[in-house]
C-alpha cells in the first residue's frame, strides 16, 4: 500500500512547500555582494529606510490579517471545513491581506540588506502569492455563494489597485 506524499495533498501543501523555500532565499539565500554592483550611493540611504517601512508594515498587516482570521487561519490555500468567510477588517481593504504584508515585507528586507538576489526572490514571491491566490479562490468560491460578490467590490493584495 503506497501513500500519497504530503506535498501532492488535496489541499494545496506543494504551495506553501515553496512559499517555504521562496522565504528562506529572500532571508537566508546569497547576498549577491561579491557578484553584483553595490547599489548606488545615493539610493542606500533611501533603500534601507523605505525597506524597514516596507518591513515593518508587511509584518504589521499580516499578524492582523492572520489575527482577523481568527479560527478560520490555515497556511494551505484551501479552507479549512468549519470556516467561514471574512470580509472585515483588513478583509474590507483586500482579499488576500496576508499576502500582500508578506510580499511588501519580502520587498522590504530585500531593500533593507540592499541585496540584488533578495529583490528578485520577492519579485517571484509576488508571482507566486498571485498564483496560490488564483487557486485559493476557486475553492473559496465553491465553498461560499457570496464570495463571488466580495470578489468584484474588493481587490486581490493592494487596495484600489490590484
């Protein structure tokens, strides 16, 4: 008898298998300072403070966000059996909060180490949240009727935008 490895479950493990990895590269992976240029002086500066701003507000809305969730919290994209669907709170700004502080927090330790390779790890974290985003709502949608509604009057990660 053969059982299924954890990573190709029926709830989306190989998702959050990568955004495991994709985290430690923007974190731990190499700093790119002995192959790339240094960033240009006059943007360091700029570079670590916007990158802490990033940081620290990435963190900000994704502990709340997480919080916001209450019970309903999972890292696998697809929700939990006694779930229900919120719209409040961050969720009345974006749909996938958590996301988008992750990714803004990604961006801003890239900045903030000043690290070429980080940039570009949280520039793929950002596809890949997009990604596991679209596969997360398709099962939201077969879970709630309303959900379709929130999805048209509320964004994906940035308000007003996207």
């Amino acid at each position: 008898m053969s059982s299924t490895p954890w990573w190709k479950g029926q709830r989306g493990e190989a998702y959050v298998a990568v955004q495991v990895l994709l985290f430690g590269l923007i974190l731990f992976g190499p700093s790119g300072k002995e192959t790339f240029p240094p960033w240009p002086a006059y943007l360091a500066g700029p570079a670590r403070v916007g990158g802490l701003a990033l940081l620290v507000v990435g963190i900000a809305c994704s502990v709340a966000a997480a919080i916001g969730l209450g019970r309903n919290l999972t890292p696998l994209p697809h929700p939990r059996d006694d779930s229900s669907l919120v719209e409040t709170g961050l969720y009345a700004w974006v749909r996938h909060p958590i996301y988008g502080g992750l990714i803004s927090a990604g961006f801003g330790w890239a900045l903030f180490v000043q690290s070429w390779p980080a940039l570009a790890w949280a520039c793929l974290l950002s596809v890949f949240f997009d990604l596991k985003s679209r596969r997360e709502e398709s099962w939201l949608l077969a879970r709630f009727p309303t959900y379709a509604a929130y999805r048209r009057r509320v964004r994906k990660l940035i308000p007003f935008i996207y």
